[in-house]
C-alpha cells in the first residue's frame, strides 16, 4: 500500500469490515494482508487482491476514496491525516522516497473533475498536502510535454483499450457532464486545461521544482537533468549563501 498516495482504495467503514470479509470468504486473507485502518475506515488496496471476481472489483470500486465517491470532509480528511503520518515517518528515517503521480497528478485530476474545485481551492489544498512534509524538504520534478495532443495520441498506440476508457472517463465525470465535453476532443480539452493547472500550481506552492521538458523521448538526457538539478540544490543546501 503506497505510504501516502490513495488511488485504487476502497474507503470501507471499520464497521462494515467483517461483512465484506465474510461475503468474500476465498479473498479473505488478501483482503486482510492489504487493509489498514485509518479515520475509523479500513482501506482496502484492492487492486493487490489478485482475483477475477468480478463482483468483489465492482464493490470496491463503488467504495474508492477518489472519483468523487466519498464527500469532501472525508476525502481531505484521509488524504491529509496520511500524508502527516507519511512525514512524521518518514522524517525519522535518511530514505529517500520517489513520488510517482501522487502529489500533483492524482489530486488536480479529482479536484477538477470530480469535485467542482476552482484553482485557488487547488492551490490551497496542495499547500497543505506540502505542509504536512515540509520538514523532508521535498523537491518537485515536472516532466513536460509541449504537445499534449501527440503525446496522448502516441501512448494510446501503445495502449490498446486505453484511449477508451479515458474517453469514458472524461465524459461521465462531474466535469464532463457539467461542460458537455465528448469524445477525444473533449478529453483533450480537459488534458489542456490540467496541464495549465499544474503549471500554475508549481509558480504558487513554496517548493523547488524544475520543468524539464521532453518532446524527442530522450530519457537519458532527462535522467542528465534530473541529477544535475538534484545536486545543484544538494551543494546549496551544503553551502548556503551567507
């Protein structure tokens, strides 16, 4: 279960815990190895649960924290009482974590299409997911694309199905019903106007970040950059200005 992150978790009242285990009796030790509880919830990682059941998917996902299927008291609540137990942790250890999507990405995409949220609600709210970690002294790293079209076109080839199912997204999602968007346009739309978000984002929280920008796929040459970004806040760190 990621340490701080809560895609792909079903938010299941600790009181209605024992049921699920019960209606689901040959899962019940996954189910159990792949549960915390926490808020008075236990969250389950269910995509860990490695089953075809169809019907044990369709319950969890009805019960996931995002895609706006609990209230915003719970969704905040969760996601802030996490990320404090992820940085009070994580302070007292030298490891070095590596976010993928969770900070950035998986908050401005349910705040935006799920939850009606304008940018400063936005700002806010990653303000205090940074406050929550601000003694780990975090650096942000923002690979960007300068055509989001193309790039969405080239991972949908290399992604059967893919496309689809964003396309789907797009369109029952809150957003997507409120402004009317349909078909690839219409997820381009909304691609568009999360990558602005994001940009605007990384100018408003007090945090360092670097926009390494990448339309040739030379992940060499951003590893290079990434490194060199990396030590150069390492050296300052090491020799302040005085």
């Amino acid at each position: 279960m990621h340490p701080a992150d809560l895609g792909w978790i079903a938010c299941v009242p600790a009181g209605e815990y024992d049921g699920l285990l019960q209606k689901f009796p040959a899962l019940r030790r996954q189910i159990i190895r792949n549960t915390a509880f926490e808020g008075g919830y236990a969250m389950v990682a269910y995509m860990e649960v490695k089953t075809r059941n169809k019907l044990f998917h369709e319950t969890m996902e009805a019960l996931e924290v995002h895609g706006g299927r609990v209230s915003d008291d719970i969704f905040f609540k969760l996601h802030y009482d996490r990320w404090r137990a992820f940085g009070e942790g994580a302070a007292q250890s030298d490891a070095l974590n590596i976010f993928e999507c969770a900070f950035m990405q998986n908050h401005v995409n349910e705040l935006l299409f799920w939850r009606n949220a304008d940018d400063e609600a936005v700002i806010a709210h990653h303000q205090r997911l940074l406050d929550c970690v601000r003694q780990l002294s975090p650096v942000l790293i923002y690979l960007s694309q300068p055509d989001v079209r193309q790039t969405i076109l080239r991972v949908a080839e290399e992604r059967p199905g893919w496309m689809e199912r964003v396309i789907a997204y797009s369109e029952t999602s809150e957003y997507g019903k409120r402004s009317g968007i349909q078909g690839f346009e219409g997820a381009m739309e909304f691609f568009e106007l999360r990558k602005r978000l994001e940009q605007k984002l990384l100018t408003q929280l007090d945090i360092p970040y670097i926009i390494i920008e990448n339309p040739n796929y030379d992940w060499d040459d951003v590893w290079a950059k990434i490194t060199a970004y990396l030590t150069d806040i390492q050296q300052k760190e090491k020799n302040p200005c005085p």
